[in-house]
C-alpha cells in the first residue's frame, strides 16, 4: 500500500496514511492485536456457508468483543463501557 499512484490517491482525496513510513507492525497495532484475535477466536475456526454467514458472524465477533468482553488493559471494562459510559446508561430505570 505505498505505491506512488495510491499515496497520490490519498493525498488527493486528503486521507492519511496511519503508518510511519517502514510499514511496520507496531504502525497499527490495536487493530493488529484485534484482527489477531478475530482470526484466532472465529475466522481461522468457523467455514461459512456464503457472504452472508460470515458478515453476521463477524457483526456478532464485533458486538462480544466490544460490548461484552472486558479487557485488563481498561481495569477489565469493555471497550464501550470504558470509552463510551453515556451511551450505556438504563434508560429503563
């Protein structure tokens, strides 16, 4: 992804590059460490039957890992309870 036609397409149409430059793994490693996880978790254990199995199973990954599963590195929250507290207010209550 650093050939000379898509950097100009990206500069053109003003989106940053989120790499530094040596295409390293650490440029872009919290969604390293995800799709790491996805792969080892769903993708590499599940074979879907066409597009639209796999689209839901992943909309499902997505949901568990950032709504139900707590992380250490956020004092064992979820992701959606650390970042976004308001959003998950009981309006029932």
């Amino acid at each position: 992804f650093t050939s000379t036609e898509y950097i100009a397409f990206l500069k053109e149409n003003h989106i940053r590059q989120s790499m530094d430059g040596k295409s390293r793994w650490a440029d872009n490693i919290m969604i390293e460490r995800w799709f790491r996880s996805f792969k080892y978790e769903e993708g590499y254990l599940t074979q879907y039957a066409n597009i639209r199995e796999a689209r839901a199973a992943i909309k499902s990954y997505v949901h568990t890992y950032n709504f139900e599963r707590c992380h250490s590195a956020i004092n064992n929250q979820t992701p959606a309870s650390y970042y976004y507290p308001a959003l998950l207010i009981d309006h029932a209550a």
